[in-house]
C-alpha cells in the first residue's frame, strides 16, 4: 500500500476537547453532554460574568438605600435612568443567553431552566421599564434585575467549569497519546507530528515514553504499561513480535515498532467512540429523571401563578406579587434534577474505560449493580485459551522441564512451544542435547546431557518397551524417560488465567452464585472449575443453547450477567441483563455485547459490579437532592413564610438555585473518589 494513501488523521489530545454545539438546540440536554448552554462555555460566561458585575455596581451605585446608608445623594435624573440604561444594556449583553436559550427550549417542546429564568428577567424588565416610565407606580426592580442576571452568569459558569471536569472522559483518554513520534529510517530519527505517520513505518518508543501507534515489535525488549487500557495493574513483558497499543507507556527498554494502526483506527481512537457514545445513550433512571425535570417546568410555572393571585387576593401591591412571582421562576431547578444522572454517567463512564472496562449499552451497565448470578464461559474467558503446563509429575519439575525443553527445543507444534514457556517461565538451566530425532505423532529422541531421552506419549513409551505409571487426567500427558525408564510426566491444559480463581472468590463473598458454561466435556470443564473455585458447571453446552440457560436463571427471578467471548456466546450476552465481552486490546470494535473488557482479567468483573453500585447510589443522592431541594425552595419562594418574616429575594432565589446545580456537580464527582 502507497503510504501516502494509508495515512489517517491521528487524533491527539487536543482535538477531543471540544466539540462542535448542535446549533439548534440550547435545551438543558445539551449541558448533560458538552458542559455548554446555547454555544457559550464557561470562558464565555465568566467574560460575560465580570463586564456585566461592573454594570451592577453602576446599578448599586444608583441605589437609593446605598445613597442613604452611605450619605450622599446623586441626582434624580442620575438615580431614576442611569438604573434603566444599565439594566437594558445588561438583558441584552448578560441576559441574552438565557432568553435565547429559553426561546430554544420553547421552540423545541421542552421547556427547562432557561426558559424560567428568561420568563422571570423578563418580567422584571417589562414592569422595571413601565415603573421608570410612569406609566405603573410602585418601585422598580433594577437592581434585582442586574443582581438577577450577574449572579446568574457566576453560577452558569461556575456550573460549566465542574460539568467540563466531570464530563471530560475522552479527553482524558485522548491525554494518553503523545503529540509527536520518533520515525527511524535508514539515515536518522526523525521527530514527527501523530498525523504524518503511515502504515509501514517504525518507530522508535523510548524507555518512559507513550507508545504512539497500535503496533507490532521488531526489535527491543521491555514492560510496558497497560493499566490505562486494560486495567492490568502488572506490566506487560513485550519483545520482538508483540503487540503494543497506544496510549500504553513503555518501561525500561527501548522499543522498535512497526506501524499497523493509526488515527481512527487505533484500540484508544475506538475506545474513545464508544465512550462518546455511551455516554449519549439514555438509561432507564436518566429517562425518569428527565422526565420530572420536564414537569417541574409546569410544578414551577403553576406555583408562580397560584402564588401572584394569592398575594394579589391579599391585596399586595403590583411591586409585590411580581416579585414573588419572579422568585418562585428563579429558585425552581429542573437543572438540578437533568443534570442529576447525566453528570454521573458521564464520569462513570470515564472510570470504565480508564479500568479496562467499554462500557457499549448504558442500560447492560445499570443493570450490573444488582446482578445475583453471574455465568462464565470457560475457554478464552476463565481460561487462557491456548496450551500450558499445568502440572509436574516425578523428580524434581525444574529437572523434568529442563529435559523436555532440550529435547523439544527445534519442534514447532504446540506441545513443544508450552514446555518451553514453561521452562523459560522457571528460569530453568536448559542442558546440552544432541542427535535430536522426531517421531510425528509420538515424541521426540535425543541425547541429553550423553544420556538417551526419550519425550512423547504413551505410546511413544510402548514402542521402546518402558513402562509408565497412568496418570489419570482430562489433560494432554508427556512423558518423560531416560535410560530406559520413566523419570517424569508433564500434563498441559487450557490454564486457568491468573485472577480467575480471584474473581470467583470475590463474586462469591458478595453472594453472587458464579457458574461455568462451557462447550466443552464435564471432565476438563469440572478441572478447571475445581482449580477457579466454581461448584456449578453446565458442560457440552452448545452456543444456542447458552442462552436458554441465562433464561432458566432469570425464570427463576435471578438477574444474570454473562461473561463470554462476544461472538460465539452472543445469544447467551443478548439474554443476559448485563453481557460482558471479554477481550483483547485489538478486537475491542468487534464486540457485540453490551459490555466490553479490553484486557483479559476475569477480575475487570468485579471492578464493573463495583463501579456499577457506587455509580447507582452517586445517583440516587443526586436525584434526592435535586427533587428535595425544589419541593423545599418553591414553597419558600411563593411566601409561604412570610407571615413569620421569611422572604425570599429574587437576588437570594438565584443564589440558591445556582448552589443547588453546583452541589449536584460536585456530588456527582465524588464518584471518584467512592470508586478505588
């Protein structure tokens, strides 16, 4: 392939730190996504914040009971349309935001925040503007119009600055690249830019440094560090011929990398997209929580209007009835409640993916909080998936490995390739051999060490007459014989991985029932379920037939999560509640489950349960709060209190309103610190 062709733009950190705003929608959803209302963000609301607090002052300035407190007097021209001019000027550079907002939520059918907060300064300008004009009588509300509007826009951008952080879950992925990359060619190093890299080329990744491409090793040894992607908190060994991903940073030795994925293409550019996109699915607590947001709106509105004709009744002058009809607007929060889940979501979200865990379907996530069963598949998923030496029968294991690793050290089938991992795994002494012969689909002949060696089967042993002890196993037996006699038996089978037995015992002190479903026949699948620590196991379990098993469980009332591959266990991960697709780093976009593991850590499941809980009750608090704080402040707001002398300003209601969001998106990052 022409390189020039094969090139992609590579996203870098800085390109996942903004997104473009839907430009016709301004609606409180918007925030829930991008931290962002109508097209400002929060640089643009603290410009908008300070010129319009200088306005005020020109307003408080003005004031009659400043001038009174403080001894001077202004002139009555001064003091009765200096308040106007800057009130006007201030609706149209501070509150346009939030008319232009609320017009949008009008338009849009979903009436929020804005268009309560555009309806109340609004109200406070039109009557402002008939008492400065002498058409009403009564006293102006400029100054709680400009305190309106000023403190307004402190607490929207004060809002938007802890929405960003909480929000910024692909960004923080994005952080994981490095700007540029180290291309080696024939005649130097050269440092390049991300998007001028090609398939094909090498590159050169430092002992500390960021690997910057998904990639195959050709040279250099190191560990290098997954834990960003996968959640493995162990370093990975890599060395000619392994794979690296980017994002991952590299250990104490140099790498040499040939390029084979870049920009869009890369595990973190797809792990960054299913983020974006689960965090835009709505789940069933979100749909609930939006849903009472839309009708505190009319909770909202419907009190103002009760509360007006119920001071007017009482024969409270205009002045009165607009003001607390203007505070009962203000102090409702349908944000508090909107932003209740989202903010949550948004950084459990963040928290997955930055513990190996893609989170796809937001509703296979929710559900896991309350899972009581969950079932794994064996192979691939408990299990390593390929051949390894599981046990050591005989003389001592480094001696008996030792011989089979020297006398196996040319062959290339599996058998071969295990023992070797094993030995070297041991950091076994590998002795010297000699006059090496193969028998296809027996063993192999050597001389080691100057003895005659014999490794293969049973019936390799039969053929030279050497008697052998039976091992009674479900696994792959080699033998092992010198001098005419059997020194030795090495068994090797699909390995448990290491945290299985871990995970398993963890689900189990939390009272979940853990059970094997498995393909495979009941003695090799019962061995590895003794090894894990499972009593429950259905073996020569077809794939259709998987998921007739998640639905026994869930007819039984249980709530079932489903760890398997994610593709020959789909059936099984589309019945379960909660489907979980066990992974590698390079097949994370082929996942079909719900949910998604980069890394290979039965434990990742535990973590997912975990963050799932934390995740679950961080919202709960979230909603109480938002629905507790308006049945509390709307009757405030009306004046219920007043005959004992509590009263509300406008100025005060806003306040309160904007604490009420700010509280909810600082609880929500709590999250953080609740999830280790």
């Amino acid at each position: 392939m022409d390189k020039k062709q094969s090139r992609h733009h590579h996203m870098t950190h800085g390109d996942h730190t903004h997104h473009e705003q839907p430009t016709g929608s301004c609606a409180h959803h918007e925030a829930h996504g991008q931290g962002s209302h109508c097209g400002h963000d929060a640089a643009q609301f603290r410009q908008r914040f300070w010129l319009s607090l200088l306005i005020t002052i020109s307003v408080l300035v003005c004031s009659p009971l400043l001038q009174q407190w403080l001894g001077y007097t202004l002139p009555e021209v001064v003091s009765r349309y200096v308040p106007a001019i800057s009130g006007t000027i201030l609706l149209w550079y501070g509150g346009r935001v939030f008319i232009r907002a609320g017009w949008q939520e009008l338009r849009q059918r979903q009436p929020g925040m804005m268009l309560l907060i555009a309806l109340a300064i609004s109200v406070a300008y039109g009557y402002s503007l008939l008492v400065t004009s002498g058409v009403v009588a009564g006293m102006d509300f400029w100054w709680e119009l400009a305190s309106l509007i000023t403190i307004m826009l402190l607490g929207h951008w004060l809002e938007m600055a802890a929405i960003k952080r909480a929000t910024d879950a692909a960004h923080t992925l994005a952080q994981l690249l490095p700007e540029t990359a180290e291309v080696v060619t024939e005649q130097s190093i050269d440092t390049v830019p991300l998007d001028h890299l090609a398939v094909g080329m090498t590159v050169l990744v430092r002992p500390g440094g960021r690997v910057p491409v998904d990639g195959q090793v050709i040279a250099g040894a190191s560990q290098v560090d997954e834990s960003m992607l996968t959640g493995e908190s162990r370093p990975v060994a890599k060395q000619s011929g392994s794979l690296v991903t980017a994002g991952t940073i590299n250990g104490t030795g140099a790498l040499h990398v040939t390029v084979q994925h870049i920009g869009d293409d890369t595990t973190l550019s797809h792990i960054m997209e299913l983020v974006r996109q689960a965090e835009q699915r709505r789940s069933r607590t979100q749909v609930l929580a939006d849903r009472a947001a839309g009708y505190l709106f009319y909770a909202a509105l419907a009190t103002a209007l009760v509360a007006g004709a119920g001071w007017a009744l009482t024969g409270a002058s205009l002045g009165e009835v607009l003001q607390r009809v203007v505070t009962v607007l203000v102090v409702a929060c349908p944000h508090a409640l909107g932003l209740a889940v989202p903010l949550v979501v948004s950084i459990s979200t963040g928290l997955a993916a930055q513990r190996g865990i893609v989170v796809r379907d937001r509703r296979a996530f929710e559900a896991a909080r309350h899972v009581d069963v969950v079932l794994f598949d064996k192979t691939g998923t408990l299990t390593t998936g390929h051949l390894a030496v599981v046990a050591v029968h005989g003389g001592g294991e480094a001696a008996i490995l030792g011989l089979a690793a020297a006398a196996e050290h040319e062959a290339e089938h599996p058998i071969a390739a295990a023992i070797r991992r094993a030995a070297a795994d041991r950091h076994v002494a590998i002795p010297a051999v000699r006059d090496l012969q193969t028998v296809p689909g027996y063993g192999v002949q050597a001389v080691v060490d100057g003895v005659s060696t014999l490794v293969g089967n049973a019936a390799f042993m039969q053929q030279h007459q050497i008697d052998q002890d039976e091992i009674t196993t479900d696994h792959t037996v080699v033998y092992v014989a010198q001098a005419g006699r059997v020194c030795g038996a090495i068994e090797l089978g699909d390995a448990p991985r290491p945290g299985a037995a871990a995970a398993v015992a963890a689900l189990q002190r939390r009272g979940i029932t853990v059970a094997m479903v498995t393909g495979d026949g009941a003695r090799p699948a019962d061995a590895i379920a003794r090894l894990v620590g499972i009593t429950e196991v259905h073996a020569e379990v077809r794939p259709a037939e998987k998921a007739a098993i998640v639905m026994t469980y869930q007819q039984q009332g249980k709530r079932v999560c489903f760890v398997g591959d994610g593709v020959n266990d789909a059936p099984a991960l589309a019945q379960a509640e909660s489907g979980v697709a066990i992974g590698t780093g390079t097949d994370v976009a082929a996942a079909s489950a719900g949910i998604m593991l980069v890394g290979d850590d039965p434990q990742a499941i535990v973590r997912l349960i975990t963050l799932a809980q934390a995740t679950y009750r961080k919202m709960v608090q979230n909603l109480c709060w938002g629905a507790g704080y308006n049945v509390l402040m709307l009757p405030l707001a009306a004046g219920v209190l007043a005959p004992v002398g509590v009263v509300i300003s406008p100025a005060i209601g806003a306040v309160v309103m904007s604490l009420s969001t700010i509280i909810v998106a600082l609880n929500a990052q709590f999250l953080r610190r609740a999830v280790v």
